[in-house]
C-alpha cells in the first residue's frame, strides 16, 4: 500500500518527501560525527606541557559547572584560591597551576592524570573538567590507560583531537610563571617548549613537582606523543578532589573502572546514533501518513 502511495503522489510531494529523507539521513550523521569526537569513542593524538599558568577551566565562565567550582588555582606559594577571578601569572597576575594537577600511576597499566584539551566540533564549554578514558594505542605504552580530568585548553594542535598531559618538566614557556611561582630560573624546567631531557632532571625540580616528573619516565617511559583511543567518563573522586571541579552533566555519563575499561560503556555513545535514526525513521513515517 505504501509503495502504491508513493508512486501515485503528485511530484512536488515526491521531491519533497525525498528532500527530507536525505535531511533526516545526513543531518543526524553529521551531528554524531561531531558529537563522537567531543564525548568518544574517537581517537586522539598527545603531548605534555606545565607552565605554570593559571588554568584555562579556572575560569567560572568557562562551562556549566557544578556549584559554579571551576578548577582550582593557586597563589605562588601554592595555597589554593577561592577567588577564580584573580588574573593568570602568564598574563602578571597571582593565580597559578597548582602543584598538586601532575599525573601518578596507581599500578603499571592504569594512571591518573590532568590535561589540557581540544576535541574536534566542541570548545571549553564541552570540555573544561570533563574526564576522559584513554588508552594508549601506540609506542612503549601500548595497551596502557588513563581517567583524565580535562583542566586547561591546547589550541596548538586545531587539526587534531588532543590531550596534552600536566606534566612537571614536560616543557616551559616564554612566559616564565614558573620562575615567579617557584622562585627559582625557568631553566630549572627545561628547554623553552620542550622540557627536561632526562630522568635525572627531575631532581631539579621544587620537591612538590618531583613525583609528576618522574611519572614521565618511569610509567609513561618517555614516549613521544602516543595516540590514544577515548571517551567520555564519569569522574573519579579521585581526580574531583584534586581539581575541586566537576561538570553539571558528569552524571550522565558511566564511571569507569579504575584500571580497566568496561566494555559495555560503549554501549552509551552508540545512543546518539540510534536515538537520531529512529526519530528520522518515525518523521517520515509521520510524513507518508499525512500526505497519502
């Protein structure tokens, strides 16, 4: 009956009917796409930095945050501020990184971590404190994984997914805040853009920031900007804790493990997909019956 309906609509209700199916068909697809790259599952490159500038999720405007708690910053002696308004030390202002946002490993394959992010198709209101899967799918740290906290922006990479991990020595910069928060040469961290070159370096380092150097070379083994699967994850107490942030849609995604993945969470990226096609199948469905 319908095949005979539509072979017997007049031609401009055919081209219509035909003009919306393929909306209903590319527009959804268009916005998963974008919408796999902001929550995952999707892939991603990597890097590291630490130049001691106040966060970019430090800023209350920056997301929709629970309690409006955007990441916390520091002062220079690295006591942590209530203020989030307080200018970056980057730009002459007193609000730095806190020492405490480096990465740590709680067994051989599984870490936590901070990072700065940037995902294809969203901007810091997608991102900023939301937590992110990782695992590692190239270099020594293949078949590794981390729950990370996206706590600053990287727009050096713009063509790519990116998460640049909060490392101590893992570069510096030409703004120099290191130097002012911790009062000692920025060579103390490395080479401009670029960071210490070895494991002995660390030791150079405040003792605060120690441990994330070392993290570098003895759970990361040095690799040079690993790729990495993701997806979006609850956040862990364990990481809320630390930044004091957490997003007002966190709960809306599925906790991870904490040193393993769970396959079934990727059941919860495939809804966009399958929630869009049904709606599109029910409007045209809505569609036929009003025209025929």
């Amino acid at each position: 009956m319908e095949s005979f309906a539509m072979a017997n609509l007049p031609k401009s209700k055919y081209k219509t009917i035909t003009t919306i199916f393929f909306l209903l068909i590319l527009f959804p697809a268009h916005l998963d796409a974008a919408s796999s790259d902001i929550f995952g599952p999707s892939t991603a490159v990597t890097s590291r930095y630490w130049d001691c500038c106040k966060p970019s999720c430090s800023w209350t405007i920056k997301a929709d945050f629970n309690l409006n708690h955007a990441v916390t910053p520091c002062d220079a002696h690295s006591n942590p501020l209530s203020d989030y308004a307080q200018a970056s030390g980057c730009q002459g202002g007193t609000s730095f990184a806190c020492p405490n946002n480096y990465p740590w490993a709680v067994n051989d394959t599984f870490s936590y971590g901070f990072v700065g992010a940037f995902l294809q198709g969203g901007d810091e209101s997608t991102w900023c404190c939301g937590c992110y899967q990782l695992n590692f799918t190239s270099g020594p740290v293949k078949g590794k994984s981390m729950i990370v906290q996206a706590s600053n922006t990287d727009y050096n990479i713009p063509d790519n997914n990116v998460f640049t991990f909060g490392i101590p020595g893992g570069n510096t910069s030409y703004a120099g805040a290191c130097a002012i928060q911790y009062g000692v040469p920025n060579a103390t961290f490395g080479a401009e853009n670029v960071g210490v070159s070895t494991r002995s370096d660390c030791a150079n380092l405040p003792a605060a920031l120690k441990p994330g150097c070392y993290w570098r070379f003895d759970w990361l083994k040095d690799a040079e900007g690993p790729t990495v699967d993701y997806k979006r994850a609850q956040c862990p107490a364990a990481l809320t804790n630390i930044s004091g942030c957490t997003r007002a849609d966190d709960n809306t995604f599925q906790k991870e493990a904490d040193n393993q993945s769970n396959p079934s969470a990727a059941a919860l990226f495939l809804l966009p997909s399958i929630t869009s096609s049904a709606i599109g199948v029910l409007l045209i469905t809505w569609i036929l019956q009003g025209l025929v």
